[in-house]
C-alpha cells in the first residue's frame, strides 16, 4: 500500500502551484508572490472507499507592486514531511500595498487645488499642493494666497481609520511660512482652519484597494490550476493593520484572514 501511495508526487504538485505570483490587484497592479518552504501531513484515515489525509504548507509570501514579479523555479522534489495530527484550515497572511506619494499628492489635489476658505471675512486660496515624507511623517505643503500670502507646513503620522476606510493624518503639527510679518498675527487663525480640514478632508480612501484585494484572492483561492489539483478558499477579513513610510511613498501592511484547501484528486 505505502508503495502505491506516492506523496511526493501531489506535494511536488501542489508545491510548484504556487511557482506564479497572483494578481490581487489589478487597479492598483499589486501582485502576491507564495514560496513555499516546508510540507506537513497528517496521519491516514482508512475508510472502505478512500483513503484520507491533509497537506500542510508552511508559506513565505511577499507583495509587489508594479510589473510581474518573476515566477519561482518548479521543484522536482518537496521537502521531508512533517508529521503533524492537524492541519489548521484557517491562516493569516500578511501582505502590503503601496501608495506612492504622487498618488498621494494627486488625492490632495483634487480636494483641495483652487478651493478658497474664509477667514475673518476674507478668503484664503490654495494655489498649490504636495505631499511628501520626512521620516515618519507625511508632509502636506500647501501654497496659499489671498488673507494669507505664504506656504503652510502640516505634517501628520499616518494611520488607519478603520470608520472612514482611509489612511489619515494624526499628531499634527502646523508651520506657516510667510514673507509678510503682519500676516504672521493671522496664524492661529489660519492654522486652525487649514489643520481642521486636512484632519476632517484629507484622507487616502482604501475601501476600493480591500474590496478589489478580497475579490482578487477570493478568485485565486477558488481554480483548478491542474487536472486533479484545485484551491477552495475564502477570504473572511482583510483591512489595513499598520502603516508605515518608505522612501517613495506610504506602505499599508495588510492582514488577510481566509482559509485555504488544496484538493487533491487521483490517488
């Protein structure tokens, strides 16, 4: 019997499954490479028409946003099994998305460029508008005229709002640079302003990034990649859980809860 049943054969298949990376994302072209690195299984079950057993797969996976990464090298043959009593059918996968800082800057943009606020009966307009980073924070530089002749700084840390489904602003801070020493007694005024909107306004939505991930992985979970190999899975919650910087832009660290078989047909 143990000669007949050739494990290796539907690990190696199910291993080299995930040779190719998933697009999770087309919008915003984010795609989700898995390399497998260790294969469990569970004792067999003897029934008087099958046999039953599962295979477990330890997983590295990374996110790439942009072209194709390339695909993994196909194994020939899988690591030496685990011997383990279950396989637990639901996991979490951490992956990120990245918004680079001319997304950014074109949300703000399209929020704020050529609108005018009052301010003590007259109206302040923002001219210009750029986000950018400086350590930790994201920097808003806004160019205004009108009450206020000058460029005001607001930085803030990014976090997700889990009620707005967006990426906001919290601590932040206000510096207003101005040549006009009169218009330097209107600060408290403007800051007040402009800081209110750009906490209230100011936000990058990630409600179409999780519903297309989510729809995107649903798909992939559920294909017949081979004859006699395919995935059924679902995918229970997936929202932001951390953000942080990085040199180019804003980097959201995803948790994704599902679950995952890989169904094996032809022993």
């Amino acid at each position: 019997m143990a000669s007949q049943l050739n494990f290796q054969q539907y690990a190696i298949t199910a291993w080299n499954a995930f040779a190719n990376p998933f697009n999770i994302s087309e919008d915003f072209k984010t795609w989700l490479k898995i390399t497998p690195v260790g294969v469990h299984i569970t004792p067999l079950k003897f029934y008087a028409n099958q046999i039953n057993t599962s295979l477990g797969i330890d997983i590295f996976s990374e996110t790439y946003t942009g072209n194709r990464p390339e695909s993994s090298e196909p194994v020939r043959t899988a690591s030496d099994f685990g011997f383990v009593s279950s396989v637990a059918d639901q996991f979490l996968l951490q992956t990120t998305a990245n918004v680079p800082f001319t997304e950014a800057t074109n949300i703000a943009r399209n929020m704020f460029l050529g609108k005018e606020y009052e301010i003590r009966g007259s109206s302040v307009k923002i001219k210009d508008i750029k986000v950018y980073g400086i350590d930790d924070r994201v920097m808003i530089e806004a160019e205004t005229e009108g009450y206020v002749n000058g460029t005001a700084f607001i930085s803030g840390i990014p976090v997700y709002d889990d009620i707005k489904k967006k990426i906001v602003l919290s601590d932040t801070k206000f510096k207003l640079k101005t040549s006009n020493i009169l218009q330097k007694t209107a600060t408290l005024l403007f800051r007040g302003r402009i800081v209110k909107m750009i906490e209230e306004e100011y936000g990058i939505p990630t409600q179409d990034l999780e519903n297309s991930s989510k729809k995107s992985i649903d798909e992939t979970f559920n294909k017949e990649y081979y004859k006699g190999l395919k995935m059924s899975g679902k995918v229970f919650n997936l929202k932001p859980s951390k953000i942080f910087m990085n040199p180019s832009g804003i980097t959201a660290l995803i948790d994704i809860n599902a679950t995952l078989k890989l169904m094996l047909n032809g022993l």
